[in-house]
C-alpha cells in the first residue's frame, strides 16, 4: 500500500477509506487507485499532493477527511447503471459529506436530468457537472484549497446551508416543467427543502406559485417517487 493518509485520535474517517483516525493531509488529496494517470490527476499534479489509497473503496477522491467524492465519468453513464449503487452507498457514509461529479457532453446531456433528481431529489447529495476530467481535476484542486483557508469555504457544508448545495437544489427544482426560476426561489423560500415541497398539499403549493403550478410540482415530484 503506498498510502500516506495521516492519522489523529480526534477526527476518524468514517467512510471509505475507513481508517481508525485517518485525516487528509494538509493541502492534499487521497485518490482511489484508479486515477492514476488519468487526466484528472494529471491535472492535479503539482498543484495539490496527491495520496493514492488502496482501500479507498466506492470513494474516488477525499478533498479533506470529512468529504467523500465520487466521479460518474461519460463511460460510467454510458455503459452500466452500476453508478447508481456506489451513490447510494455514498449517501450512507457515516459523518460523511457526499459530492458527485458528473461528466456532462454531448454524449450524456440526455441522462443528466434523471441523474440530477436521483442525486439531488432522492439522495440529498450535491451534484457538479464537469466537461471532463481536467475540468474535474481543477475543481477538485479549488476543493482542497478552499479547504486550507481560513475565510468561508462553499464546500464545508457547515450548518449553514452551502452556496454549491442552495445551487444544486435550485436547479434541480427549476426542472419542473413551466415552473420557472422566480418560482422555483419562491417554493425554496417558503419550504426551505425539496422535501418539504414534496409534503406540502396542493393547496399549501398553490399559494406561492398557484394552482395550476401547483400541480405540475404535484405530478413532477409524484412520478420521482413511483
């Protein structure tokens, strides 16, 4: 094994990769094996220390020890719907904050929107599409970095609902056909979560975005469900 991942009594991992104390190092991020050599580590290089961890498990990347990335490549939502497991394996990692990138193209702009709400709807994880995996290797560059300072980090999911998760709600709720943005704000700041959208009555969702709006959000978050 040719992991460096540090350790402290204080702050356990608890997801993959599980390590009794492990902490990322400062200014460094733990990749799963199969990155390497890859463009997105490539992109990486020289900018963050990479740690390559054996045992890294469904986790592709940990920008810090209390973060747990998993990248869906084209190939990956081209080829199999075996993405979806290692999500929903991401979503019940304990203390852990999920992020998921998405290789958005040409080629998978057709199952974005249905990723989008598994993701963000369903899992209540943050979604980031990215042109590639250099665009990836970068963000995940900003990740650590932003990590390592001092002022707010839109990554740290403190208390505080985070800029990158508000975004990926609002889009997500900006889905539902003929709704709009000005809408989708307006439900946002009325029931503060997607799941509460999805508990209101008609009549409750008619009073912000009336009634036939109202139904379109109805049947929209109806048919997520089915």
């Amino acid at each position: 094994m040719d992991s460096d991942f540090e350790t402290t009594e204080q702050s356990p991992v608890h997801a993959t990769p599980h390590r009794e104390g492990g902490r990322v190092p400062p200014g460094g991020i733990v990749c799963h094996p199969r990155w390497k050599g890859t463009d997105a580590a490539k992109a990486m290089q020289g900018k963050v220390r990479i740690v390559f961890e054996d045992d890294a498990g469904i986790v592709d990347f940990h920008p810090s020890h209390d973060k747990a990335v998993v990248y869906v490549t084209e190939g990956d939502l081209l080829t199999s719907q075996a993405y979806r497991k290692k999500l929903a394996k991401l979503k019940k990692a304990e203390k852990m904050k999920g992020i998921v990138l998405i290789d958005k193209t040409s080629m998978t702009v057709q199952y974005y929107l249905e990723i989008q709400k598994f993701v963000v709807l369903e899992l209540g994880l943050v979604l980031l599409p990215v042109a590639d995996q250099v665009e990836a290797g970068n963000l995940l560059v900003q990740m650590v970095n932003e990590e390592n300072k001092s002022s707010c980090n839109p990554f740290l999911f403190k208390p505080k609902r985070s800029v990158s998760r508000d975004q990926a709600v609002l889009n997500t709720v900006q889905m539902i056909p003929k709704l709009g943005s000005v809408k989708a704000k307006s439900l946002l700041n009325r029931f503060k979560s997607i799941q509460r959208i999805q508990k209101a009555s008609l009549e409750e969702l008619s009073s912000v975005v009336g009634r036939a709006n109202a139904q379109h959000v109805k049947t929209f978050l109806e048919e997520k469900v089915k």
